[in-house]
C-alpha cells in the first residue's frame, strides 16, 4: 500500500472567487475565512471571493489569501474522509500551509506572518530592480554557467528547480534579461520573463529573511504531528526547533520542489493530494513520476471525486 502526501500550492495560484464554494457549503471553511479576517482585522474573505485580481496579485494579500483557501480546503478534506497524510509538503508559501496541516503553527500566527513576509518580500527590492525568468529544458549545471555568464556582478541564480526541464531564476533585472538571451543563443528558446514583482528566493531577499526571523520570534511552534518536507533541504523535518531557522532560510534560497518530490516517492509515496487553489504542483509531480497518482482538492467538486475514489 503506497503512502499518500498532501502538498500545498504557492503564489501564482491565486485566483477571485477561490475558497467561496466551500465557505458556501462547508461552515467548517466559512469559520476558517473568518478567523482569517479576524487575524487580520481586515476582510480578506471578500478578496479571496470576489478579487479584484489587481488587489489579490499584491503579494502582501496572496499569500495569506492562499494560505487561507488551503487551510479551509485542508480542514474539511480532513473532516469530510479521515484521510491522513504521511508527509506534507509545500511549494514556497505553501510551506506555511503544510505547516498548519501538521499543527505545527496555529492558523492565526499563520496567517499574520505570511502577510508580514508577503510585505518584507516585496520591499526588499525596489519595484523594477529585480526579476525572474522560467528557463524551459535546460539542465540545472547548464543553468548554472548560463547564470555564471549572465552575472557580471549582479545576482542571478536558479530560485525554483521545479521539475525535469523546468527551472526559474531570479536576480537582479539586468542579469536576469542577461541569462534570457544567453539561454536562447544556446538554444533554449523556452526562456521568458514571469509576471511578478520581486526577485523571490535570491539572496537579494536576504533582508526578508531577517525581518522575517523577527516576526517569526514572537510565533509558538508546536510539535509537528505529520513530517513536513521542506524546501530548503528536500527532506522530512519533524523537529519543531528547526522550523523557524527553515523558514528564513527559505525567503532567500531555492525551493528544491523537484527533489522534494523525488524524496517522498522514495519514501513511499505514491499518492499526492493537491490541497488548496489551481492543479500547478499536480502538473509538477506528474512530470517528475509518472508513475504516482496526483489530484487536486480546492471545492466541494473535487471534494466529492476524491471521497468516491477512496470510498
């Protein structure tokens, strides 16, 4: 019998109207939106519901919007089957979510920290002076020379190593569009720009990093209940000490999804559930092991498939 992972979504993810069909049909998902609101003393339900996109994309307000729809997803996936994981996951902020599965943070200092990172993320950089790029079929040691060259003294570097032939860097703007024509004179013409506003996991997040290691001072973490692998080392922790140096780490560092994915698959996993907006990690594991069966869980639709296929 093969283990199952649940595994939680990212910025990217977002969307207006996630998280309304089960706060519609599940009091259990309501209550969670509300607790959210009351974190935050703002109404990030009617965001979450009803956008408008402008608004959600700040990323201030995705990843705790994220966080919220993933966690009220979690929560009556939980309640409605009994299933229980043998290891969580998370794509970035979706570490946080993972987190909150293992009962390992409280939702409420969840969700207050991420809207901190969210903010110390995008100010770490000013507007325009960072960037990142999605490379498309290049081997990680070819990238590195690719950003090697690209450098000339500034930072670009791989920031997510997603799956086979799918990896994004980030750096400064000028050694970013740098790699992007390196790339494409080598002949990897799959080398674009991504539509966001900051140069995430590059050591120019550093600064994130250490007011993030203030917020996170004053957060209690609790025992972890199910292991949570993590991006920056691509293994299970189960130590509730090591969360807090893990997650500043992460703000600057690459998330090692791809091997992420590979460790649990070796350890057993053969199912992985996708809980919370979009189906972008179910996309991801398919393409790291076929072999493994990924679905997605974000409304009561999927909710009901899922219950039919482990009844």
């Amino acid at each position: 019998m093969s283990k199952r992972a649940f595994i939680f979504p990212g910025q990217g993810s977002q969307y207006a109207g996630m998280g309304k069909d089960l706060a519609d049909n599940f009091p259990l998902a309501a209550q969670v939106f509300e607790e959210a609101d009351d974190a935050l003393g703002s109404r990030l339900s009617r965001l979450c519901f009803d956008g408008p996109e402008s608004d959600l994309k700040l990323t201030a307000n995705t990843q705790p919007a994220i966080l919220t729809v993933s966690t009220a997803a979690f929560r009556v996936l939980a309640a409605e089957t009994g299933l229980v994981p043998s290891f969580l996951a998370g794509h970035s902020l979706g570490e946080y979510s993972a987190l909150v599965a293992a009962g390992s943070l409280a939702f409420a200092d969840a969700v207050r920290t991420v809207r901190a990172r969210g903010t110390f993320m995008q100010e770490a950089v000013p507007v325009g002076e960072g960037a990142m790029a999605a490379i498309l079929g290049v081997e990680p040691d070819i990238l590195l020379e690719i950003c090697t060259e690209a450098s000339q003294g500034e930072v670009v570097s791989p920031a997510n190593f997603n799956s086979p032939g799918q990896i994004v860097i980030a750096g400064h703007t000028g050694a970013v569009n740098r790699a992007i024509e390196i790339a494409k004179a080598r002949g990897f013409r799959k080398a674009m720009l991504l539509p966001v506003s900051a140069p995430f996991h590059s050591s120019l997040m550093a600064p994130a990093g250490e007011r993030l290691a203030e917020t996170l001072a004053a957060v209690t973490v609790h025992e972890l209940q199910t292991p949570v692998v993590t991006n920056v080392e691509a293994t299970p922790n189960t130590q509730c000490e090591r969360v807090k140096e893990l997650l500043v780490r992460q703000v600057s560092a690459p998330v090692l999804w791809d091997a992420s994915v590979r460790e649990m698959v070796n350890l057993g996993v053969g199912e992985f559930i996708e809980i919370g907006p979009g189906k972008v990690l179910s996309g991801l594991v398919k393409r790291i092991n076929k072999e493994t069966t990924a679905r997605n869980v974000e409304d009561s639709a999927g909710l009901k498939e899922l219950i039919r296929e482990v009844a």
